[in-house]
C-alpha cells in the first residue's frame, strides 16, 4: 500500500472541499481499501465521509423511495419501506457479498465499486481500465466471468453490484451534489457507463461531486417484483447472471414490465426486448419463455463465456416466472 492522507470530513461542505482538491470519498471502505492494499488503487488523499448525514430511507412527495447515500446494504434491505414497496431490490441487497460486508457497506459506494476481473485487480497484466491504453487480457484470457453485453474492443469486465441492476430495473435516479454546492439527479442508465474506448471512466461523475442518495420513483400498484441470482456457489460469490424483474399486473394483463440482468453486462443491463414482448400480454408460461428468448440479443461473448447466453436465458426466464406465476 502506497502512502497517503487521510481526512475525516465533519460536514458536508469540508467533504466538499477535500474532494474539489482531488480528495477520494471513502465511508465503508469495503471496495477501495481493498483495491489500495493491492496497489490497483493508489489515491493521495482519503476523505471519510462516514459522519456525514447522508442517511435515512424516506418517501418522497410523489411517492417513490429516497434512501441515503450513506445507508449500509443490510440496514436498507431490512427497511419495511423497502421490503414491502420493492421485493427485487431487498433480495438483491440480501443476495451480495457477506452480511460482514453488507454491515459495512453503503448504498453509494455500492455502486462506486469497481470490477472484480481478475486482470484489472493484477497489476501485471494489460488493462485498460486501470492503466489506459496498455490493452485488454481478459480478451484473449481466461474470460469465463466476463461481460457478453455492452463490450467493447477495450474492456469486457463485468459491473460487479447486484443492487445496481434492481435499481436499473427499477429506474432509479443517483443524487450528486457538487463541490460549488449544486445539485443534480443522473439516472442510474446514464450515470454508469459502458467503456467504449474509455474503460477507466466508469461513471458520469464531475470531479469532486459526491452521491446524496438513490431514488426510485413512484410505480404503479400492484407491482410484483423479485432477484434471482444464479453463481458458482451460493454464498459470497458474485454473479454470473442474474435477473431482477419487476412486472405491473392488472386485470390478468401485464401493463408494465421492467427487466434487467447483472453479470452479463458491463454495467446492469436493461432488456428492453423482453420488456416490450411482455406488455399488453397475459402471464403464462409460454409466455415467459417466448420473452426470455430475447434477452440474449446483441450478446458478443467470448472464448470461455459463450454458455452465458443460454444460460441468462434461462435465468430471466425463471424470475419471470417466479415473480409473474403461471398462467
């Protein structure tokens, strides 16, 4: 580990201050200490922003779920607001790392983390993400966990949170604040970023901005919603697909439908194909599977990963089912 400062931040604006002077955010630390202590991530300075009051889960005015930047996984997935109104994001929170994590770990920084590819968190091999322009491993390595969505000749990695795709289903919005004190909201598709031809630049972030809270809106009642996360083995490991699903039934037709998949994709991956083949149709299970036959199109995977699209197939095809029931 490389040396460097360390500021604990008394309030929201000295954050703001450090960060302007390129100060790293830090609060659980269960992401970013761990990449310095493997000298992929070497910041100058730390600025902990564990005490700031950036908490609390709310409703909003029109209805929809605020929940605070600095709310832990395990506090938020365990709110009744959020168990009761949104299933698919309480099972996705629920779903990753290990509740030691999950008890440390914020929503923002959740969706801060970094890649888990293996080349990326190796400072010997070639990896555009950490080290721009010295080219891309995984392409011609071992690629069995590796993206087959949203890729490009630069960077296959994979987005690695499971909350981010139930709240890329949900259509969450990420509240930033900035330095000059101004605020914006960014939706949660726009402020993660497919790496074209600059992997290193993951989110739609100015320097310094820090993240307030992630809101989802309103969404029509009932709703009926639910994660499924299928990997290697069933405790502490990431995906290698998921499907977070999250259907509006009224009437015995289904009026709305969002779907989004994780571990297929460099960032959560919407799939608007099966969505658009779901509306205005009744649940059954030809249905499902008819739906789920789409949520493959414009995969490109790779040497080792090519059984990822039968297998995300089959993965939407059973939440859907799960959340949706039969017909």
């Amino acid at each position: 580990m490389y040396p460097f400062s360390y500021i604990r931040a008394s309030g929201t604006r000295g954050a703001l201050a450090a960060g302007r002077r390129g100060g790293r955010y830090v609060a659980g630390g269960t992401t970013l200490v761990d990449l310095m202590r493997e000298t992929v991530e070497r910041p100058s300075t730390l600025v902990d922003i564990s005490g700031l009051p950036l908490r609390g889960v709310t409703r909003t005015e029109r209805g929809g779920l605020r929940i605070g930047a600095l709310v832990r996984m395990a506090e938020a997935a365990a709110h009744p607001e959020v168990r009761t109104a949104y299933p698919v994001l309480s099972q996705a929170l629920e779903l990753s790392a290990s509740p030691q994590l999950r008890n440390m770990a914020t929503i923002g920084g959740n969706l801060m983390q970094r890649t888990r590819c293996a080349y990326f968190r190796d400072v010997t091999a070639a990896c555009n993400k950490r080290d721009p322009g010295a080219g891309c491993a995984a392409r011609g390595g071992f690629n069995r966990t590796h993206a087959i969505l949203g890729t490009s000749d630069h960077c296959v990695a994979t987005h690695p949170s499971d909350a981010a795709v139930a709240f890329a289903a949900l259509e969450a919005t990420v509240h930033l604040l900035a330095p000059d004190g101004s605020a914006r909201g960014v939706r949660l598709a726009d402020f993660l970023l497919r790496p074209g031809r600059t992997p290193h630049r993951e989110q739609a972030l100015k320097p310094g901005e820090l993240i307030t809270a992630v809101e989802v809106p309103v969404h029509p009642r009932p709703l009926r919603s639910g994660y499924l996360k299928v990997r290697d083995r069933q405790s502490y490991e990431f995906a290698l697909t998921s499907a977070a699903v999250a259907l509006h039934v009224r009437g015995g037709v289904i009026r709305e439908a969002r779907v989004a998949a994780g571990g297929v994709g460099t960032v959560p991956w919407r799939l608007p194909g099966v969505e658009r083949h779901l509306v205005g149709e009744r649940p059954s299970d030809a249905l499902w599977a008819e739906a789920a036959g789409r949520a493959a199109e414009g995969a490109r995977p790779l040497e080792h990963n090519r059984f990822k699209v039968d297998l995300l197939e089959r993965t939407v095809e059973r939440q859907l089912r799960t959340v949706g029931g039969a017909g």
